[in-house]
C-alpha cells in the first residue's frame, strides 16, 4: 500500500496531522481515534482494506496528541464539541463536504456529536467501543471503586480487573522511557480484554511509534480531562440522529461492558448493534479481529 497524503490542516489557532489514501474521488471514511490515541492506532492492515474497497480515508491527530499540536489545557480548557470540531476541520481541510464517520471509544462520541450537531457532516455513523455521548460515567466509576452497588438505572461500570488496573497504574513510576512503555502496554493488554489473544508485540512497537513522534506524550492526558466536562450538548437526544448509524461492541469490553453498546443502539433510530464475540475495548492488538472489522465497516459505508 502506498505511503498518505500526510498534511497538517488548520482548525483556529491549531494545527493538526492528517494522513489520506486512497483516490480522492471516491466515498470518504473519516477514521477518529479514542481518548488519548494517535491517529496511527487505526491499522495498515484496516486502511488497506477499506482502500481496496474503493475508500477515501483520512485519519489524524487529535489535538495533544502526536504530530498535532498540544494545548495548555488550564488556560484554554476544551470538551467534546472542540474536538468535534477538530474533525470537522480535518474534513474541511480535505475539501470534503461529507463523510462516513468511523470513531472508536471517544472517537465514537465524536461521531455521535457531528451526527446531532453537524448532520450534514455524516453521511453515516460507525460508532465501535462506544457509550452514549450524553452517558456521565463518572458516578458509576466512584461507586465502582467505593466497592459500592450501582444505581438504578445505570450503566455498569468497568471491569474489576479494568479498575484495579487503573489504581495500580496511578501509582507505578514512569520517570524512564522505558517504565513510560511498559505502563502503556500494561495498560493496552488490559484494554484488549480477558478473552482474546493479545499481540503484545505489536502493541509495544505501536507505542514506541507514539512515543518517538509525540511532540509531548505527556499533554494526551488533557482528553482525560476534556471527557469530564459535560454541557447540554453532549446531552442532546441522539434520537435525532438521522444517519445510518453501526454500532460494533465487543462482548469482553472491560471499559465500556456489553449494555453501553446496547443502550447506544437503542437511542439512535435505526441503528444496528454488532457485538463481536472475545472483543474488548481495543481490537486492533487481537489477532485476526482487524478483517472481520473492516468487513463490517465496507458493508455499513456501501
């Protein structure tokens, strides 16, 4: 496969990395990566698929990731409709009215935003690992790590393992390059679930690839930040959501368990919910899931 198009495009004071293959008069698919990630988490062997199947791609950096640039997040605090409008910058530089949006995780709610804020934005919705954009997962989170019951009526909370995770990686030192990698492995061999084999090779080169091009690795820590500020945006109905919307969910998701898939589905009209067995947050690190994905992706994006 051919090396992309790799252009910085503006969006206000900031600039941004994109990559585009594929020829640009066919169908759009704007990847949009999760929460923290550089646009390099959507894999060759995806890009190539949906290229050969006669796709336009693009994939960037999120702002305070990668090649784009980094924010100081205490004077010019962002939230999700920034980062929304980062994408729809991405498309704007690309001269792309349109497209088939492809987010994951936070990328997802990205996609969820555009389709209620910025429908013409979307010709459809690929949503994958996703919550509802307007669910606050903080509380269940707290009462989760209290070891105390969920409330009624809402969304469960991660995995123990997820959980435990998370407080051990609080306190594990990071002062070396190399104590930074494990720690981000670590974390990705969480991420890809308990079901599933896990490439760890792969992932630890995919991570020496972030660190190596990161301007600062550390300011990907702001989407942490970002992601707790809720607005009445993020809580728009996605009822109105009017593009062809799939939602792939795996079945061992310690982040975001099976019922956030489910209940996505379920606001948005139409939609259709794929839940993939083994699955976790993260599929690209377990081996063989990337084609069975990107199958799904062509037959939604048709």
């Amino acid at each position: 496969m051919p090396a992309g198009d790799e252009t910085f495009v503006g969006s206000g004071p900031l600039r941004l990395w994109t990559q585009r293959f594929g020829d640009p008069g066919d169908p759009t698919i704007l990847l949009v990566m999760g929460t923290s990630t550089q646009g390099i988490g959507w894999p060759d062997e995806l890009l190539h698929a949906l290229v050969g199947s006669g796709r336009q791609v693009i994939r960037f950096d999120h702002r305070d990731t990668g090649r784009s640039d980094c924010v100081d997040f205490a004077a010019n605090p962002y939230a999700l409709a920034d980062l929304a409008a980062d994408a729809a910058a991405v498309l704007d530089g690309h001269g792309v009215d349109a497209a088939h949006v492809v987010g994951t995780s936070l990328g997802a709610a990205i996609g969820q935003w555009l389709a209620v804020h910025r429908a013409s934005r979307v010709r459809t919705l690929t949503a994958m690992a996703a919550t509802p954009m307007g669910n606050h997962a903080g509380p269940a989170w707290a009462r989760a790590m209290a070891g105390q019951p969920a409330a009624a009526g809402e969304l469960p909370p991660p995995t123990a393992r997820f959980l435990g995770h998370v407080t051990a990686s609080a306190a594990a030192p990071r002062t070396t390059h190399d104590e930074r990698v494990e720690a981000d492995v670590r974390t990705w061999r969480v991420l890809n679930g308990d079901v599933l084999p896990f490439d760890e090779a792969a992932a630890r080169r995919f991570v020496e690839r972030c660190h190596a091009r990161a301007g600062n690795i550390s300011a990907a820590l702001n989407h942490d930040l970002a992601g707790r500020r809720f607005a009445d945006d993020r809580r728009a109905a996605l009822s109105a959501v009017a593009a062809p919307t799939l939602v792939i969910h795996g079945s061992a998701d310690p982040l975001f368990p099976p019922a956030h898939g489910e209940a996505l589905a379920a606001q948005i009209p139409g939609a259709r919910l794929e839940v993939i067995p083994g699955m976790g947050h993260h599929p690209f690190f377990a081996p063989g899931l990337t084609p069975r994905i990107a199958d799904s992706i062509i037959r939604h994006t048709t």
